[in-house]
C-alpha cells in the first residue's frame, strides 16, 4: 500500500507532544512538514507527488535531524 497521506497523523502527534508540555519539539515537527510542503521534494500522490506514506515520514525525521 504504502499510498496515504500521513501528513495530517504526524500534525496529531505535534499537538499532542506540546500539549505533554513539549512546545519547542511540537513545534519543531511542524516546521518540518511545513518545510516539506514548500520543498515540494517529497509529496504524496494527493499532493501532486509520487512519494509513499514512508517517504514522506522519513523526509519529515530528516528535517527535524537537520535543523
């Protein structure tokens, strides 16, 4: 499968870190998907894109990694 969108699920997790009182990693990973999104690199098929549901959570932890 491999086919969805996880965008939207890793948004949920940022939310729920800052709301465990972790805003700067909360934060963080919102930044990233942001930065995905702009890249425009690595995006689903609804997006435009070719990548799978792994790819794109991968190049969201490389993000965060990097910054």
């Amino acid at each position: 499968m491999n086919r969805a969108n996880p965008i939207a699920t890793i948004w949920a997790g940022a939310m729920l870190v800052e709301q465990l009182g972790e805003k700067e990693a909360g934060d963080a990973i919102v930044s990233a998907i942001e930065q995905d999104i702009k890249e425009a690199k690595v995006l689903t098929k609804d997006m435009g894109g070719s990548s799978g549901t792994s790819d794109i959570g991968d190049e969201i932890a490389r993000i965060i990694r990097e910054n």
